[in-house]
C-alpha cells in the first residue's frame, strides 16, 4: 500500500479498468439515445404525415430505454452523479467517515452481485429457455433482460474501483460532487 491519498499500482489500474469503461458506455449510450430518438421520429411521421404506423419501432424505442436506463444508471453511479442521500458520512472525520462510505460501497456491490448479476441471469436464461419473444420483432426477451445483469456487472466494477480507492484514502470518485444549480439558474 502506498502513503495515503496517493495512487497505487492497483488504484492506477482500477482507475484506468473504470477510464475504459466510461468510454464504452458513452458510446453505448450516444448510440441508444440517437437510436431511441429516430425511432421516436420515425414513428411519429408514419403515424401522422404517411398515415401507416410502424409497428417495429415503438417496440426498437422501448426496448432502447430499457437499455439506456440501466446502462446510464451504471455510468452515472460510476461517475458519482447518482442521487445518493447523504447524512451520515459528511458527519463523520477520518478512517470513520471512510469505513461508512466503504460500507455503502460494499451494500451497492451486494445487491449489484445478488439481484443484478445472480437474478437477472436467472431471468435471462429463464426467458431464454422458455422461448419467449417480443411481439412485433419476434425477438428472444432475454436480449432485453440482459440489460439487468450487464449494468449490475458495470455497477460492480465501479464498486471495485471505488473500495480500492476508498482503501488508499482517497475519495471514491474522483469527479468533484454535483453542485446546486446548473444551466438553467
């Protein structure tokens, strides 16, 4: 372990294991939300101004906010944009108030592991198995489920980034917490 506050081998590569994944879900998530949004448009001109509704696409657009609902819920939890209630750790000093956000930490872990991870892969291949598809794709439902455990795995790895850091005394993120206000005050 290194002196406190200062990054380590193993800090530099969760950082960096985390620097990776920020990029992937980025695009990920531009990619959904543009998809989402020509979805959105397309169907709405093939409803009023062509006057035949495209029965594909309001089922592509729901299944892509599913999608970017969990996946940019891991992004921003790794970023540390998340709504967090925070009462007790500000309150505390020292190894106390590291030991309570290293608690946090490890209770978001198990439930990304537990519910996330281990129950949505039960649900995936449950589905999977059960051969149950969406109605207008024809599209196996597991695909759409996988999105649970996908971002519990993303959250997860988050979480190890930020017990690694929490462990060498440094903050958990290292983006500066969201301020009141904003562009529009």
């Amino acid at each position: 372990m290194s002196e406190t506050g200062k990054p380590d081998t193993i800090s530099r590569l969760t950082d960096g294991l985390a620097n990776v994944i920020d990029a992937i879900l980025r695009v990920i998530i531009v990619a959904g939300f543009s998809g989402m949004v020509i979805c959105v448009v397309w169907q709405v001109m093939s409803r009023y101004i062509l006057r035949a509704p495209s029965i594909y696409t309001d089922e592509i657009a729901r299944f892509l906010f599913i999608w970017m609902a969990l996946i940019g819920g891991a992004y921003t939890f790794g970023k540390g944009r998340h709504l967090a209630i925070e009462i007790l750790a500000p309150a505390l000093k020292g190894w106390r108030k590291q030991l309570a956000q290293l608690a946090v930490v490890a209770v978001i872990a198990f439930f990304a592991i537990a519910v996330m991870i281990n129950g949505g892969s039960a649900l995936v291949a449950r589905t999977l198995a059960n051969g149950q598809v969406s109605p207008a794709l024809q599209m196996p439902m597991g695909y759409v489920y996988f999105a649970i455990p996908a971002s519990g795995a993303f959250i997860l790895i988050y979480c190890i980034q930020m017990a690694v850091r929490l462990f060498h005394g440094m903050t958990p993120v290292e983006a500066p917490p969201a301020e009141a206000g904003g562009p529009l005050d």
